[in-house]
C-alpha cells in the first residue's frame, strides 16, 4: 500500500514527531510505501510535503487558537471566528487533496491532527477530505483536547465535538492508552484500538564512542559529579520542579539537571518560574537543547549530540510527569538500562506499572522514601543493574517493534 502520514510537525523528538518514524520503520518492513505532509518536516521526513499552514505554529493559526480558547469570548465574536477558521480550512484543503492523489495514497494516517486542537482548520479540512475521498484513515490519537487544562475552557465546544476527533465510517481509530480508549468510547460512542508507544528494543542500545565521549566534559562536568538527565521539553505537566527538589535533596557537592528539550511550546513562564526555583534550591538548572538533536551533526563548525548521546552518559534519568499520553522518554531510558525516577501518572498507574517495572516512584512529590531510596540505590550499581536488565525484558515483551507489527496488521486488515 502507498501510505501517507499527516501531521502538524514531523521533526525534532516530541512524541508524535518519534511515534512516526518507528510506525514508518514498521511499515516499510511490511511492505509499504511512505509519504509525508505537515507544516514542518525534518530528519526522516526531509523531502515529503510542506504546508506552512499545517504547522501550529503558524501565526494564524496561533492568532486562531488564541481566541478560541480565551474566557469571554462570545456572540459575534465566535462567528466570526468560526467563518475565519472555515476560510482558513479552504485554503489548505487543495494542497492537502492534492498531497493524497499526487501520491496516489491507498490509506492516511492522520498524528494527533484530528486529536488535539492546536490546529483548527487543519482537523476541519481532513474531516472534509475523509468524507469526500472516502479514504482510508487511521486516526493515531496521542492527546484529547479533555485531557489538556489549556483546552478545558473553549468557545467552540460543538465544532471540537464533531472534529477531533471526526467519527466517519472509513477512520480506523488508535488511542495510545486504555484510558483514552475508554473515555473515547464513553464520550464519543467511538471504538479504537490500543497501541502503546514502542521502541526498538531488538536491536541493542549504542556505547560511548568517540564522537560521544566528551559530552560530560563539555557540559562542565567532573568524574564526581553526577548527569541527571530531564529528557522532556520544558512544559507544566512534565513536573520538572519535582526533579529540581529531588536532586536539592540528594545532597550532592554539586547540583546539575539538565533539559534536553526546548521551552518554547508554550511559552516561556514555566520555564522562568523554574530558573527561579532552582536559584532558590541552589541547583544548576540547564537547558542543553542547543547542543542536543534527534541525530548527530555539525553546526557552525559545533558537534551537536543526539539525545541518544545525553541517554548514555546519565547516571539517573528523572521524568517526573503529572500527565502522559504515554511516555516515551520513560521506553527511552529503559532501553538504555538508566536509573529512573518516575511520577506515577495516570497512564502509568493504568498500562506501565502492573507489568512489573522497577523505578523510583514519586506520588505526586517527592517523598523522603524517595530520596532515600535514590541515594541508596545510586551507591548499588549491582542492583540498579539488576533491575534495569528485568525492565529492558519486560518492555521487549510489551512496547517492541514486533509488537508495533502486529498491532499495524490487525489495524489494516480492518480496512
């Protein structure tokens, strides 16, 4: 089959941007052939199509999500807003049509569009296309609106209703947890099918090599000190204050975390209010996201490391999240067999937890059993070791390609 992925981003290493590439990896295995439409492109979907006006980014679009989401919007207001959004849908309903018979698409996998609304006309004009093609579509569902705070207050509650995401007979549709899965049914009336985020853990995590054996040295550090990785972007619900009081806690000669990920996905508060604390707690807080990428390069004559290299060098991975739609960095650091402190979210507490995994758990904050433990258990490599080896078995058998195989088969044979 001639497969096409639509997305609002497909770069860097946010969530939806990884899922792609190992769902692409997959279905090349099978047999298939892959395509690429978003408002960014970067890495693996270099060369597909680019639509500006796809990316939620775009100031229109933003300028759009503004007033849909803001209290005290109302009457004409929001009609004329809805007109404007419906124009805006028109526009890039020709590219995107022409996108699906260019290529000559047997199925679309639409990523997170007609999930989450950062891009209004974008779920508006693949509802219409869906409908108007009567193509295949797997709708691949990382974050409902209900589940976001930002989302929660909105003027166009019947628009999000019917849109994200769209219920018609020819979308096929994926949650990534069971509890999406349930509370898509319950709200929707709409079935899907449950596939977890993955990883490739067939093939065996890389060692330190020479590119690579510097990073601690330029990131400052000592062979005292210890790398304590936060391998998320820099938004509210990752929780970071958590791993800022955990390491204060840890008592060490020299505080270090360091982010991976950029601030600017929504804005730049969090982020300072976290700079704030950290001065407080006298923890050296540091974003090293202009030295990390999805893959090696050079840049201005500078080495940029892939995240895979900041994974190899941690001594202790924190990823101390509120809410998770699953939670990649969390397979990341199991495959690299580190250390990892994780706050027991929803989605944990449902699909992750009762398999059997071992970390450090929080409840919300950080706890002096916690502490301890983390203390302790960062003086017993032999343990650690123990028990990074049983995770790395139990997500082989649960969140592996092969599993990711299996799932895309059903999901076709559907169709």
């Amino acid at each position: 089959m001639r497969i096409g992925f639509i997305s609002t981003r497909l770069n860097g290493t946010d969530g939806v941007s990884l899922e792609v590439e190992k769902w692409a990896t997959v279905l090349r295995r099978m047999g298939h052939e892959i395509f690429y439409c978003a408002g960014e492109l970067g890495g693996y979907a270099l060369g597909g199509c680019l639509i500006p006006q796809l990316h939620f980014e775009h100031q229109s679009i933003i300028n759009f999500t503004r007033r849909a989401f803001a209290e005290g919007v109302g009457g004409q207001e929001v009609d004329k807003l809805v007109d404007e959004i419906y124009a805006m849908a028109d526009e890039i309903r020709a590219p995107l049509r022409h996108f699906i018979r260019s290529n000559q698409l047997d199925l679309i996998v639409v990523e997170n569009a007609l999930t989450i609304p950062m891009n209004l006309p974008l779920g508006i004009t693949l509802t219409g296309l869906i409908a108007e093609l009567g193509i295949h579509t797997i709708a691949h569902h990382h974050d409902f609106f209900w589940e976001r705070q930002r989302y929660q207050s909105n003027n166009l509650l019947d628009l999000l209703d019917t849109t994200f995401p769209a219920k018609l007979p020819t979308i096929q549709h994926v949650t990534i947890n069971t509890i999406a899965q349930q509370r898509l049914k319950s709200r929707r009336g709409i079935d899907s099918l449950v596939i977890p985020n993955v990883h490739d853990f067939a093939t065996p995590p890389p060692d330190l090599d020479s590119y690579n054996d510097d990073l601690r040295e330029v990131l400052g550090l000592t062979g005292e000190d210890l790398f304590i990785l936060q391998p998320t972007r820099v938004i509210q619900r990752k929780g970071i204050e958590m791993a800022l009081e955990l390491v204060h806690r840890l008592g060490l000669p020299r505080n270090h975390l360091f982010i991976t990920h950029r601030t600017s996905d929504e804005g730049l508060e969090y982020w300072l209010w976290l700079k704030r604390e950290a001065g407080l707690m006298k923890v050296d807080l540091r974003l090293i996201d202009h030295i990390i990428a999805p893959t090696r390069l050079k840049s201005n004559g500078h080495k940029i490391y892939s995240l895979w290299d900041a994974y190899l060098h941690a001594d202790l991975v924190t990823y101390p999240s509120t809410y998770e739609g699953f939670g990649n960095a969390l397979l990341e650091a199991v495959y690299f067999k580190r250390l990892t402190v994780v706050n027991r979210y929803p989605v944990y507490n449902a699909d992750i937890e009762p398999l059997g995994f071992e970390f450090i758990e929080l409840d919300g904050f950080v706890d002096d059993q916690a502490v301890q433990k983390t203390k302790e258990l960062l003086r017993e490599p032999e343990q650690v070791q123990a028990m990074v080896e049983k995770n790395y078995a139990i997500a082989q058998e649960h969140f592996s390609l092969e599993v990711l195989e299996c799932k895309l088969r059903d999901v076709i044979a559907n169709f």
